[in-house]
C-alpha cells in the first residue's frame, strides 16, 4: 500500500496529496491538477489544439447528454 501518495500538477508545478485535486487517467496517460483553474488551463488548450473533427464529434455527443441530463432534471422538477 502505498500511502501519501502525491502528484505533480502539469500545470503549475505544485505538489499535491493523493484525494485533492483532480487526477485523470486514460490509454496510459496520467493527468493531474492542483486545481480546476489549471485543469481548465489546460482543456481550454486542448480544444483550441485537438482536430476539429474530432473535436466537433465529441464535443456534440457531450453537449447532446448534458441536455438530455438537464431535461430529466427539470421534468422531475414539475412533478
Ligand atoms: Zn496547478
């Protein structure tokens, strides 16, 4: 077990405990942020440097759910 584990934000640099932040891992890529300013520093520069196809795809399908997730939520509201 490995415990006090902590991790470098890609950002800034800051050093930070395992359970703060924000820690995001995929097809072998770790990222992590001390904070959502410097996770939103770095999408921001993601979306304005992935392929645009790509992006737009993603971008659409995510923007589709969270409209749907909303709508869900606001019929359950009139009732
Ligand atoms: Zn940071």
């Amino acid at each position: 077990m490995v415990r006090n584990k902590r991790y470098k934000c890609i950002v800034c640099g800051r050093m930070f405990p395992e359970g703060q932040g924000i820690v995001l891992q995929r097809g072998g890529v770790t990222l992590t942020f001390h904070s959502k300013a410097c996770a939103v520093k770095f999408f921001r520069l993601m979306v304005e440097t992935i392929d645009e196809g790509e992006f737009k795809k993603v971008a659409r399908s995510l923007v589709k759910e969270f409209e749907e997730a909303l709508k869900r939520r606001e019929k359950r509201k009139q009732i």
